[in-house]
C-alpha cells in the first residue's frame, strides 16, 4: 500500500497529516461562499464585510509569516496544536458572541483572532512536507497538500454548507465547524505518528534570530522574495470573489445563494483535481514555466471570462461552471511555487517557506481590502480587470525565479533525515 501511494506522489509516511488538513479546511473554509451575503442581508454593507475579511487576512498573513519560522522554532506538533488553540478560542468569540448582535468591533477582533488558526496549522504541515519529502517527489507532493487543503476549504466546505445551512441553520453551520477542526486536529497531530528530526541550530543561534530568518532571507535570496508577490496575486481573486461577486450576481442574474455555492464548490472540484497534475506537469514542464504560463497567464484570461459569462449566455449556469473550471482549473497553475521556492535555497527551507506562506495568507488580507477600496471608486467590472492585470504581473515576475544553472527542476534527491 505504501509503495502504491509513493508512485503517485503521496508520501506515505505523511498521510494521515494530509487527512488532518483536509479535515481542518473543511471546518475553517465552510462559511467563505456565503458569510459575506449573509452579513450583508443581516445588516453589513458590501464595505463592511470586505473590511471583516481584510482584518482576517492581516492575521491569516502574519500567521502565516510565523507558520514557518516557528516551525523551526518550535517544532512541527507545536506550531500546528497552537493554530488550532487560537482557531478555537476565535470562533467561540465570533459566533458565540460577536454575530449574534452584529457587534461589529467585536467580530473584528474575534474574526481576525480566528485567522491566526488555519495557516499554523496547514502551512506547518507545508514545511514538514518540504523537510520530509525527497526533491525528485516534492513537486507532486506540494500538489497533493493543496488538493487537500483546497478540497477541505473550497469544496466540501461549500458542498455542506448547502445541507448544513438548510438543516442546521448559518449560526449552527458555524458551530459545526469545531468539529472538522477536532477531527483534523486529531489525524494530523495524534494519528500521524512521523517525526522529524530538524538539522541541529547553533548554540548561540537564538529562537528570534530563527523568527528574524523569515525576513532576512529575502536579502539574502531575492528570489524568494519575488515569489512571495507571486504568491500574493496566486488567489487575490479567491479571496476577492466571494466578498462582493454572490451578491452582485443575486442582484443582476438572479443566482441563489445555494446555486453560487454549488458554483464555487464545482470550480474548486476542477482546482484540485489539477492540483495533482499540476504538481507533476511541473515537474516535467518545469515549475517554472508552469507558474508563469499555465498560473499566471491563465488566470488573467479566465478571471475576465468567468465574470462576463453570465450577461453573454444571460445568467446560464452550465456556462458558467465551464469557465469557471478553467479558471480553477488555471489557479492550480500556481502549485509548483511551493517547490520552486525551498529548492532555491540549501539551508534555512523554512524561512523561504515562511516567505511563500506570506504570501499565501496576504492574499487573504489584499482580495478583501481590494473590495473594500475599490468597489464604489472602479466598480464590479473595474475589480475584475484588476485583478486579471495583477495575474499578468505575477506572470511576469515568475520569468525572474530561477534555479541554479535555469534547471527547470531541481531533481538532485537529497537525504531525507528520517525519525
């Protein structure tokens, strides 16, 4: 069994991490299709809750910075258990209290706490991936976390949702997430039992002197600096859509909050199923390449697509969910990142990793609070050709990230320390 799922890129001796993270995203990602309408018809203006989620991506961002530097700091098991100690006590705050009575200052401080949850506990386990993966396997392995990480957050989080709020109601929806996060919590941190054995530190290398690794770095290999923008652009529109796209497609076609969410869960279905090939179209095309052309390109083209489909097919779903494949399936371009950027560098993988979870998680912070400042200055169709130029920027950076020698990959298979 093992050796079947090495052949397909899946470490085995990390499985049952990959299971906790597909649980813990499905728990954090299931209100991200619809809190934002939600809170709009409660009461909230668009502005309001584009400003809700920036403040979630300001933590979700320096959580993320942290996810990396503390990994080497403290170890794997202890970065993840404290995402999942602040995701936790965040949702108690949010839902318990805050949303309740539309306490707006309230849910700005318990939904940003909230944020500091999933990129401690997801991006740790990224790391791990990095540290216990050999090179010639790690792009595949790197596509196989995002196809669980996306199917937990965009997927089956969105697929629920559409039973859970119908049966449960959305406050009880909410709720239920504490659950997938306990579950995840419980295959990642107990169930998998790998260990991993980080080199030895410098007695007189300090724990703020690994925290300060994760902006160092960027001086030291510019490179890495350059893929965290990329990494930035990679899912803004993500992180955009959902904030003002429901309602104005409720507004000017009549889409149902159910049939948006059947939408986004469909795009996300086609996002990580190519995840998986993408990680190994990278490690044949070269990451690149795939990164510049297949992510950057792509996703100029399709962003611009999915939102002009409705008003050329007059609101037709089945068009829609065509385009919207592509577009997804076009974000998965932007997978062989989190291989290209450990290779650049041969020591300190976590802190160029820390650089690339920045990313990850400013994009969470930039797509809310492109909504927020732009909406009435450039409108709906404004936003959209933002974010497609923003794609062809990240494009042309990528042209930047090198490998040694212009190695598409880097195939040299370095040892592994093993428990």
């Amino acid at each position: 069994m093992s050796n079947f799922v090495n052949k397909i890129g899946l470490p085995s001796h990390l499985v049952w991490g990959y299971v906790g993270v597909m649980l813990f995203m499905v728990g954090d990602g299931l209100e991200i299709g619809w809190l934002s309408p939600y809170l709009v018809e409660q009461g909230l203006t668009v502005q309001q809750s584009a400003y809700l989620f920036t403040a979630y991506g300001v933590t979700i961002a320096i959580s993320s910075w942290f996810s990396g530097t503390l990994f080497e700091a403290l170890g794997a098991k202890k970065t993840m258990f404290l995402g999942v100690l602040l995701y936790v006590i965040g949702t108690i705050g949010f839902v318990g209290f805050a949303i309740e009575n539309l306490n707006y200052p309230l849910m700005l401080v318990t939904y940003a706490l909230r944020g500091f949850g999933y990129p401690l506990f997801a991006y740790g386990f990224l790391v791990w991936i990095a540290y216990r993966t050999p090179q010639k396997q790690l792009g595949a392995a790197v596509g196989w976390f995002w196809f669980v990480f996306t199917g937990g957050l965009n997927v089956i989080g969105a697929y629920y949702s559409i039973w859970a709020i119908e049966n449960l109601g959305h406050i009880n929806t909410l709720w239920s997430a504490l659950l997938f996060i306990a579950l995840g919590a419980f295959f990642a941190l107990v169930i998998n039992r790998d260990k991993i054995i980080r080199p030895e530190k410098k007695e007189n290398e300090s724990k703020l002197k690994e925290l300060l690794k994760g902006i160092t770095i960027i001086k030291k290999e510019p490179k890495v600096g350059i893929a965290g923008i990329v990494r930035i652009i990679n899912q803004t529109g993500q992180y955009a859509f959902p904030v003002f796209i429901p309602t104005y497609f409720a507004i000017e076609y009549g889409i149902s909050t159910s049939a948006w969410l059947s939408l986004w869960g469909t795009i996300f279905l086609s996002n990580i199923a190519v995840n998986l090939l993408s990680g190994m179209i990278g490690d044949r095309f070269g990451w690149r390449n795939t990164v510049m052309w297949f992510g950057g390109v792509g996703c100029a083209v399709f962003t611009v697509l999915f939102f002009y489909t409705p008003a050329l097919t007059g609101g037709n779903l089945v068009a829609m969910q065509i385009v919207g494949i592509l577009w997804g399936a076009c974000i998965a371009g932007y997978v062989p990142l989190s291989a290209l950027v450990p290779s650049l560098v041969k020591e300190d993988k976590g802190a160029a990793m820390a650089i690339l979870n920045l990313g990850a998680g400013l994009c969470v912070f930039v797509g809310p609070l492109l909504v927020g400042i732009f909406f009435d200055v450039i409108g709906v169709a404004g936003l959209i050709w933002l974010i497609a130029g923003l794609h062809l920027v990240g494009a042309f950076l990528t042209k930047f990230i090198t490998l040694p020698n212009n190695a598409k990959t880097s195939t040299v298979d370095e040892d592994v320390v093993a428990s």
